[in-house]
C-alpha cells in the first residue's frame, strides 16, 4: 500500500480541484483572531505596568510611614510575555503550513512544485531550501513559547525571594522569539514574491513576471519593498528565482529580517510599523486640550447640535470617531467662528455614542462601535442636515476630519447637495476611495498627514491627479505629521505647530470662499 501510494495510485492528481480549502486557510480568522487580540491585551498590560511598577519601601511623606510592598514583582509582564512567546510559535506554525501548501502541487492552484522558476532546466529547487529552513526555525519557536513563570527559585535570598516572577528572562526569552520569528517572516516574504512573480506570468499567458499591476495597494507595496532590500530589481521576464545558486538566500533572509526588526530607516520597517501606528493614531486622542466652549447645544433635524458664532454664512464641521462633544472639536469650532465671522455647526451624527478616550481599552471597542456607526448612516443624517439649514445661511461650507471626511466627500458628489455647498475642506481623511475623486463637483481643499496609511500615498495621488484635471482640488502636505495631528496633536514642538499651520489654511480658505 505505501508503494501503491508512492507511485500515485491513491493520491490525488494535481489536476484536480480542492473540495474545500485547507484549515489554515478556511479559519484564518478563528486562528488569527485570537492571537490579535491576545496581542493587544499583552501591549495594554505592559503599558500599565510600566506606568505603574515602583521601587520598594514605599514611604508616605505625610506620615513618614514606610511600606513594604512588592508592585515590583512584575508577575503581570512575566505572564504577558509567556503568552507572547506562546502566540509567536503559533504564527510561524501558521505561515509554515501555508508555505508548505504554497510550494505544493496539490494545493497551489497551477503553480509549479518548489515554485520553479527555470522548468527547463533537469535540476532545479526552486524554493525548496528556503522552506526546508522556515521549517526548522518553526519547532524552535514553538519550543520557546514554553512557560517560564512556573519555573521560578523557591529558596533565593534566605527564603526572601521565595516566589520570583521571572519576569526578566521570559522577557529575554520573547526578545529572542522575535528575533527568530523575523527570521521565518523574511523567508515567507521571499516565497510570495516568487509566487506572485509565477502567478503573475500565469495570469500575463507566460509574457509577464511583474506581479505589480495585479495587487492590492498594501500588498504591493510589501511585494516592492522586498525586491528593494534584496537588491533584486521587478523583471518582466524572469522571477525572483531561475536558477538554483542565482542568488545567495541566506544573506537575503539576513537583510528582510534586519530590516523587519532593526532597521527603522528601512521601507519594510516603516511600512509596517506606520501602518500598526496610523490605525492607532485614528483612535488616538492626542495631548490633552483644555478650552471654554464658546457656543451652546441645540437641536436641528433631530440632530443635536453644537453652535458657535452669530455669522450669515455657516460652516458645518463633521467630526471624527470622537464626536461634537470631544473638547479638541469644540475648540477648532470656536476657532473658525472667531476667525472667520461665521455660524459653524457641529451635528452628532453618532446620537450621543462617539468613542470615549477616557473608558479603559477603548481601542477594543472601535470595530464594534464603527459598525453601529457606519458612514452610510452617517452621510444620510448628513443629507437631512444640510437639506434643513440651507435656507437660514447665505452660504455653506464644509470641513472633515478623519471619518468625517467621507462625509464631506459624500456632499460634494452628491448631484443635489453639492449645488447647496460652496467650498470643502477635509483634514487626514479616511475610508475615500478612487471612484470618489472623479464625482467631486465643488472646491475641496485636502490637508494631509506627511506620512497617512489611511489616506494612502497612492489615493491622494490618484485625488490629486482626478481634481487636477477637474480644477477642483487643493493639496496641502505637513513635514512631520500623521494621521489626526490637525484635530488632536501629540503635544510636541513640531506637530502642534504643523496643526496650528492647518488651522490657519483652513481658515485663509474659508474666508475666500465666503
């Protein structure tokens, strides 16, 4: 029987379609989604207690009573770390299946065995090696997710340290876990790029090995940064790898994992960590503000509303996640009413539920909370607003900060209100798309981050271009900047005055459009 399936005879031809995907593919949520989650928990319980661990005796200055304590102990960060390590051997043990299922006949869909680039040739491995490689450092992570913490000395210090977190080395440990697992995520880069380099020629009918135009933005922009730190240029005309011995591996799985870890000037360091970053920058609130709100609150179209300013003309802000009550808003607002002479109006359009900065793990509640609210909904209270104010101003003006962009956007492709709109601005904006650029029907002034994953590089040259042709656009960059710093600043030198700049263009705009 074990030669009978040798020989073929009871495998399954490559030619013939999967019924269903394999697992790792199929419950790719269910199995990453935990270890995601597990990963904010971990960054959530090392923020507390760095912020929070102090020395031993604490000393009452009122009393001068000293107090023995042990908030040192870091049993927390020891814990936190094991469970790094534990959901680091999981992801390599993930990738190495798809890998394996990547370089595999049976399961590729169409692409040669070892991903092989020269098939002319008798002897050829294709990637073989760098899998054979990937898959010797996966049992090593695995085996370095082992607790530590139950290991701890029982008679250290005359019995003084008879429990010890080990808090230290599982951190040690995790460093070391990250350090291999960069390792195994430089070869995975390096086996999509010759799939994608096979799959695009395959698509392109055997004429093309540039992966390029057939990618999503992300994935290409990952797919150029690789070739970048290799030093192995996109060529239509052959792979990554042809040929066995082509190219030394080793030193490109060195240079991708050097730059994923320690080269923070790298493109894939920068890549992926501003992505991690501006995703968090859209849910972060910013130095803290403090202002004396001007206006007062009503109600308009069953909207509550904040008012500020006694102008004929009006300008309507829409906000981002944090609402028309978030302090930061109701300052700008004051801001532009002072300014500008105008009525500016802020309508809630998340009915008293914006994302609350100062509940604990707010963060965690953000894909929850964006689908009570998506901008669908948004935009339709958006439509009645301006539909019910346009008769009491003698003109209207937008602006839009981060979620609140796409409805500004929404208005001025709309083929009935955009006619009611005189000028728009949006400050970082986020969720536009290309097809949007080209429905743009008033003046819009874009104010963008100089470094914005959401409002991606090649979107805002795709708006850029579209409103050039139109007539209608107005691009403005700040050196320094990411996503939110108009709205909600960090508070440093550079920023804050980047965001005061912003302020002073929106308001310059606003007046010339009066």
């Amino acid at each position: 029987m074990i030669y009978d399936a040798l020989d073929g005879k009871l495998t399954k031809s490559s030619g013939e379609a999967l019924v269903q995907d394999r697992y790792s593919l199929r419950c790719c949520p269910q199995f990453l989604g935990p270890i995601v989650e597990t990963m904010y928990d971990i960054t959530q319980i090392i923020e507390i207690e760095m912020n929070s661990a102090n020395d031993n005796p604490l000393i009452d200055t009122n009393t001068g009573k000293v107090y023995c304590g042990g908030n040192f102990l870091g049993e927390h960060v020891a814990l936190a770390m094991d469970r790094l390590r534990q959901v680091i051997g999981l992801m390599a043990k993930h990738l190495d299946v798809q890998v394996a299922q990547l370089v595999t006949p049976e399961f590729n869909n169409g692409l040669p065995a070892c991903l092989v680039g020269n098939r002319a040739r008798q002897v050829n491995i294709g990637v073989k090696a760098l899998q054979i490689c990937g898959n010797s450092i996966m049992p090593v992570l695995l085996f370095l997710g082992t607790s530590i913490t139950d290991k701890f000395p029982t008679h250290a210090e005359q019995y003084n340290q008879n429990i010890n977190s080990m808090g230290q080395m599982s951190a040690c440990l995790a460093r070391q876990s990250i350090s291999t697992l960069c390792q195994h995520l430089s070869i995975c880069l390096l086996v999509c790029v010759q799939a994608l380099d096979l799959r695009a020629n395959i698509i392109e009918k055997e004429t093309n090995y540039d992966a390029r135009p057939l990618l999503s933005e992300n994935s290409r922009r990952v797919y150029e940064a690789v070739r970048l730190i290799i030093n192995v240029p996109i060529d239509r005309k052959r792979p990554y790898i042809w040929d066995d011995g082509e190219h030394a591996l080793d030193e490109h799985i060195a240079r991708v994992a050097e730059n994923l870890i320690g080269n923070e000037n790298g493109p894939l360091y920068k890549l992926f960590s501003l992505t991690i970053m501006d995703s968090l920058h859209c849910a972060d609130p910013g130095a803290n503000q403090t202002h004396q709100p001007q206006g007062h609150e009503e109600q308009v179209a069953g909207v509550n509303i904040y008012k500020t300013g006694q102008g004929k003309s009006a300008i309507v802000l829409f906000t981002d996640i944090f609402g028309y009550t978030f302090i930061n808003t109701r300052k700008l607002a004051d801001r532009f009413a002072n300014d500008t002479g105008t009525t500016v109006l802020i309508p809630d359009y998340f009915h008293g539920d914006s994302m609350n900065p100062t509940i604990p793990n707010y963060r965690d509640l953000l894909p929850d909370w964006l689908k009570r609210h998506p901008t669908t909904e948004a935009c339709e209270i958006a439509d009645k607003f301006i539909s019910t104010i346009k008769g009491h101003y003698e003109s209207i003006q937008v602006i839009g900060f981060c979620y609140g962009a796409k409805v500004v956007v929404y208005l001025i492709t709309h083929p009935e209100l955009s006619s009611t709109i005189k000028a728009a601005i949006v400050g970082h904006p986020s969720m536009l798309v290309k097809e949007e650029a080209k429905q743009i029907r008033r003046p819009i002034l874009f104010l963008c981050a100089e470094t914005d994953h959401i409002f991606t590089p090649d979107i805002e040259e795709y708006f850029e271009k579209e409103l050039a042709t139109s007539g209608f656009g107005t691009f403005l960059k700040y050196p320094g900047t990411v996503h939110g710093f108009i709205v909600r600043p960090d508070g440093s030198p550079q920023v804050n005055q980047q965001s005061e700049k912003a302020v002073q263009d929106a308001i310059e705009y606003f007046k010339k459009n009066i």
